[in-house]
C-alpha cells in the first residue's frame, strides 16, 4: 500500500511538473499537447487517490464500496507495474511486494463476501506438490494419484472430493489459464509461489482469485507444500454448505 502511494505521488508530481512546463514560453512541445498531458495526469492522480482511499477503507471496514469497486480495479492493475519499478529502485525484494500484492488482492476477496457453489469453485495446484520421486504424474488427471500419503495431495484431494471442489494440478501459468477457461468457475483459489500467483490473478482479472502461496522447504519448485488448515479454511470460507445451495 505504501509503494502503492508512491506510485500515486509519481503521477501526481509528473502532473505539477508538466503543469510548469506548460507555463514556460519555450517550451519545445506545443503548450496544448503539454496542457493535455498535464490534465491527463491531473484526472488520473485524482482517480487513482480514490481507488487507492477505496482499498484502504474496504480493507479495513471488510465490505466493499461498490461505487468504487471500477477505482479499486484499475487502482491495482495499472499502478502494480509502477510498484514493482518502484521496488526494484528501492531494493525491496520483488517477492516482498508479489507477497504484499496477493495479501491486499485476497482481502478484498473477502470483503466481497464472495460464496458459490462447490461446482463453482476451481482449485488449482501446482505441480510441485506432487513428491517428486512419484512415478503417477497428476498433471493432466487428479484421479492418477494413489494417494499413499508420501505428500499433500492425498488429504487435499479427500477434503475437496467430500465437498464437491473440482481439482486442477498445472505445470505452469498457460496451463493454469487454460484451465480456468474450460471449466469456467465463479472463483478459483490457487496455491502456488508469490510470482506465480501474482501473473495469474492480473491474467484472469476481474474474476475472483484467493491466493494461498505455498511452503518451499527444499527450494522452488521442488517438493513443496501448503498451510492445509488454511487452505481448508479458505475453500470452506468460499464455497456454500450443501443445504444452503438453492
């Protein structure tokens, strides 16, 4: 949120400084492309600032704002890049900021209140999960794995069989895309790494997308794991108990 104001106060003193420009008697570009510009920036910063004020008071009055959900969106999506320039000048670790950017993204999630449907619901997983010595690759079909208990997947696919949750393990961000857009859910949870996680929340914009990034004991990619009580809990927080579905 800080580099989000940041990002914010870059627009806004692009802005006073066009506007300087505009009044210099010679300035080299014409003084109406110059005055254009110096609006365009005004508008934006004023735009930004209230889809930046919008987060802020949805996060921590938990409900949304709808008049200015359209802010909050834009807010997020076009000054992110900005953000993570603005990390990298500062020597703040991408991850960190990827990190940060999943944790605001869920709990405006959360502010929404969003429930659907088991069947509506589309939880996807990374490879990686899968104990790597393991001869039945789950890549292209859950129902591959044995369940022998060597990793995770064994008690995440029990809790999500009992509920109805359809399962979709990806090798990377295309296939996990894919995914996405032959089942068509109304929300996906996603367990993954803070990059992957972060491209793939800007990519399905604006469906809804909690994030649960996942434990790496041995390093990327390799064997890693996932908090599974609150996974549980985000799952059971999303999806309607079968005698509230009508």
């Amino acid at each position: 949120m800080g580099l989000l104001l940041i990002a914010l106060l870059f627009l806004f003193f692009l802005a006073v400084y066009l506007l300087v420009f505009v009044r210099y008697p010679y300035a080299i570009y014409s003084r109406t492309f110059a005055l254009g510009l110096t609006i365009s920036a005004l508008i934006l910063s004023f735009l930004f600032l209230c889809g930046l004020l919008a987060i802020v008071f949805t996060i921590l009055k938990k409900r949304t704002f709808m008049p200015f959900k359209w802010f909050m969106d834009k807010t997020l999506l076009l000054l992110y890049p900005i953000v993570l320039q603005i990390g990298r000048f500062m020597h703040i670790t991408q991850e960190k900021i990827q990190r940060s950017f999943i944790e605001v993204n869920n709990q405006l999630v959360s502010a929404r209140s969003v429930e659907v449907k088991a069947s509506e619901l589309l939880l996807i997983l990374p490879h990686c999960l899968q104990n790597d010595s393991c001869t039945y690759k789950i890549s292209h079909d859950v129902e591959n794995c044995r369940r022998c208990g060597d990793c995770q997947m064994a008690d995440i696919l029990q809790f999500t069989s009992e509920r109805g949750i359809r399962v979709v393990v990806a090798t990377g961000g295309t296939l996990a895309r894919r995914a996405v857009e032959r089942h068509r859910p109304r929300t996906v949870v996603a367990v993954a790494c803070e990059r992957d996680l972060s491209s793939g929340v800007l990519d399905t914009f604006p469906l809804p997308v909690v994030g649960v990034i996942n434990e790496r004991p041995q390093g990327p990619c390799y064997n890693t794991r996932v908090d599974l009580k609150n996974l549980q809990d985000v799952l059971d927080q999303l999806s309607l108990k079968p005698k509230e579905v009508t």
